[in-house]
C-alpha cells in the first residue's frame, strides 16, 4: 500500500485531517508514532530494572544500545560521554526507528520529507555552538571562526550554513530516493525485486542514522576541542 | 514551440544531464576509496573495524553529492516550479 503518489516529493501532502489553520499530515502523523513508540517502550522497559545478576531481555536490548552508543561517543569525541549522550542518543534512536519502520505497509518514513531532516539539521546547528561555548567559554568560541586569521571569518560561516544544508539534504535525499525507486520497481516488476530493494533499504537506513549522528559527533568534537588542541600544540613548543 | 513546451523540454532533460553528469564524478570518487581501503584491510587486517567504519562515512560523504544531484532532477521533473509559473500563465 503506497499512500504517497509517485508524484508527490515526500509525506508532506498527504493530508490526513484538516480543521481552520490547523492541518495534520502524514509527517506529522508518523513523527508523533515514532515518539510513543520510543517513550512508551522505554517507561515499559526501564519501570523495573534489575540491578542483579538476572535481568529482563528488553533490559538486556536497552542496556546493549546504550552501551554501543556511549562507547561510540567516547571514541568520536574523546570526552565523557555522558554530556552529549542525551541528545545524540536521542537524534540516532529516532532516525533509526524512522528509517527502519519502512518496510510495514503504509508507513511512510518522516524523514523522507524534508521538513523533518531540516528539523534535525537545524537542532544540530544549534547544539554545536552551544556545546562549543559552554565547553570553552563564549570568547574561546567566538575566537575560532577568526583561525586562522580574519579573512577566513566568512568562509567558517559560510560552512557552518552550507554543512547544516548538506545534513538534511543528504538524509532526505536518500530515504526519498529509496521509497521512489520502490515505487518505480512496483510498476515494473512488481513481485520479487521490490522486496529485494526493501532489504536494501533497511541497511541504508541504518547507515544514514549513523552517519547523521557520526556526523554531528565530528562537528561536536571540532567545536569543543581544536582549542585545547592548538594549546597542547603551543605548550609542546615550549 | 510555445513557452510551455519549451519548459518542459528543457526540464526533461536538464534532469537527464544533471543525474548523468552528477554520478560520474562520486563513482569515480567511491571506487578510488574502496580500492583505498581494502588496500588497507588487506595489508592490516586488524584494523577492519576502524577501517571499515571510516570508509562507510567516507562514501555516504560522497554518495550526498549524487543524491544533491538526485533532488534536484526530481525537483526538475515533479515540483517544478518554472512549470507551474508557466502553466498559471498560460491558463490565464
């Protein structure tokens, strides 16, 4: 069942329900569907937890994702983990549960419409900086967009915008290609490659959900350490 | 030929051009890096992990600049805005 027409760019037309001003969407829909289900599994799962030897399976699954994914930080950004954790977890749970819930029928993955990516995007545009400031210090900050010296000051602006573009336009571009060649392939050979191609697709979820979420670690760690770095750099000199 | 088949045209194929052009250059991009890495897996096969994971941000890096290309020939072909300006034209 395909709910979006083929030629439609996204979910975002797909109207669902319409009242005065107020127009709810199939984005909308589905974002608000991911969200229960990441909230209400988690309160199901984390009601009781077990600090023993014996421990639930979905304790188990939980305890996995999130060992995996601080670890990863750690690694990325070389700094406690725990300070990012909250909202890089977060970014890559609902991408992954966006991307991965493609294959039920009906489903239309958010981030295939680009008012979602462009959310995401914009939340990371924003979280860098204020990282960066609250990690160095607002002049600290401020002194890396003059590095190396003052000519550079819009170029670093201009790649702060630029690279924010590039996250929502590539995580778009690649969930929206996939349900279009989907839906192309179902015209023309209807049975066995589409499902061939859905397969396909859930390992490209999965590595756009870790690339975003790689990528906004590397944008972290260049905001909150170059600093520190050319400092070591500097006290070796000496 | 009138205005709006002219949009069209142009639309049509600028798209083709835009896609055939836009995946020369990551293909060529993403086969220099695989041969790159698995270069580096075959000499040092400890250091797959971090390899692999490097060369997977490396190519869906590279992969974006085709799909750049991608939205837009479908921006061309489905939500062109040219073409609805046209078509208001035309219609009144």
């Amino acid at each position: 069942m395909e709910i979006v027409d083929i030629n439609q760019i996204g979910p975002d037309l797909v109207i669902f329900f319409a009242w005065h001003f107020i127009t709810i969407n199939a984005t909308i829909v589905y974002t608000w569907l991911i969200m229960a289900i990441l909230v209400i599994g988690s309160i199901l799962i984390t009601r009781n937890l077990s600090t023993g030897l014996t421990m639930s399976r979905w304790q188990n699954l939980l305890e996995v994702i999130v060992g995996t994914i601080r670890s990863e930080i750690q690694e990325i950004v070389g700094d406690k983990a725990d300070r990012y954790f909250s909202f890089i977890g977060t970014l890559f749970l609902f991408i992954l549960m966006s991307n991965v819930l493609t294959f039920v029928p009906g489903y239309v993955a958010p981030t295939s419409s680009l008012t979602t990516t462009s959310a995401l995007a914009i939340l990371v545009f924003f979280a860098v900086p204020m990282y960066g400031i609250t990690k160095q210090g607002l002049i600290e900050y401020l002194k890396e967009y003059f590095r190396p010296n003052v000519i550079f000051f819009p170029f670093h602006v201009m790649g702060e915008l630029s690279r924010t573009l590039s996250l929502a336009v590539r995580l778009f571009g690649n969930i929206m290609s996939h349900e279009k060649v989907i839906a192309i392939l179902l015209a023309v050979t209807p049975l066995f490659f589409p499902v061939a191609m859905q397969a396909l697709g859930l390992l490209i979820g999965i590595l756009q959900a870790y690339i975003f979420v790689v990528l906004t670690m590397v944008y972290i760690a260049a905001a909150t350490q170059s600093h520190e770095g050319a400092e070591h750099k500097h006290k070796g000199h000496h | 030929m009138d205005s709006v088949s002219i949009v069209a045209l142009t639309s049509i194929i600028t798209a083709g051009i835009c896609m055939a052009i836009g995946s020369i250059g990551p293909a060529l991009g993403q086969g220099r890096a695989v041969h790159g890495a698995l270069s580096s897996i075959a000499q040092q096969p400890d250091e797959r992990n971090s390899l692999t994971r490097t060369l997977f941000v490396g190519l869906a890096m590279m992969e974006s600049i085709a799909i750049y290309c991608f939205v837009i020939s479908m921006i061309l072909v489905f939500a062109n805005p040219f073409w609805t300006y046209v078509i208001k034209k035309a219609g009144g």
